[in-house]
C-alpha cells in the first residue's frame, strides 16, 4: 500500500471577517489581493501586508465587487497551513516569516533588542518553500 499526498492545506483552517482599511474613501483591498498576505491596521480591520508588516494571515475572500468600496469586508485565514507568496530575503524552512512588499511573506529577521512591546513581529512556520514562488506555513 502506497501513501496517499494529502493536501496539507486543509488542515486546521480558522477563518475570521474584518473591516477593510481604506485611503482616501478607498479600499486598500481588492480582488488583485486575493491568496495574498494581510496584516491588522485598526481595530477589526486588515489591509494589504506592507514590508516588516506583522503576518495576520492570508485573503480568501471579499464580499461584493471591487466597485462597492467602503462596503465589503474581508475573510481572512487567520490559523491553519497555508500557502502565501514569497519575496527576498526567502523564507527557510522551520522558521518565522513577517509580511514583505506587495502582500507577500519573507523570512522573520533574528530576535532582536528592537522588537516591539508585545513580543517579536515574526509568525508562523515555514513547512515547504516553492523555489522564489510561495511557501506553505503553520499560522501558529
């Protein structure tokens, strides 16, 4: 008997609706930011992952269309195993990773006497990376 390929990305998914942040009466998010990185910017509201951004989890899903700005709402998979774009520095498998430019991951810097009050900004668990493509984490 052969092992059967799970797909690991159905494993533990946690998902959670947010507000969407907005510039100028513009939603920060739109259909082009699906499958990719967001982080918290206000209370109950995520917009798209900036460089050094702490990782709040990947968009799934936005209600109505992109012309409906200021009425949607943003679902987000905030625990579970994931896959989400990658950037330089490239993240290594078994470590953290923090938001990188245009909504993408990239590997977590060193613990550092500089990190924020609350603990370091780095998140997850690098299980697989996809050459310079994606990676698959553990949003622990």
């Amino acid at each position: 008997m052969t092992v059967r390929d799970h797909n690991l990305e159905s494993i533990g998914e946690v998902f959670a609706t947010f507000k969407i942040k907005q510039t100028a009466g513009v939603d920060d998010l739109n259909d082009s930011h699906l499958g990719k990185a967001v982080t918290m910017t206000a209370s109950y509201e995520v917009g798209p992952g900036l460089d050094g951004n702490t990782l709040l989890g990947k968009l799934v899903d936005l209600t109505l269309e992109d012309r409906d700005t200021g009425r949607r709402l943003a679902t987000v998979q905030i625990a579970g195993v994931c896959k989400l774009p990658i950037t330089t520095t490239y993240p290594v498998i078994g470590n953290r990773v923090l938001c990188g430019a245009s909504a993408t991951v990239k590997q977590a810097p060193a613990l550092a006497a500089n990190d924020p009050a609350g603990g370091n900004v780095a998140r997850g668990t690098v299980l697989a990376v996809n050459g310079t493509t994606d990676c698959t984490i553990l949003l622990n």
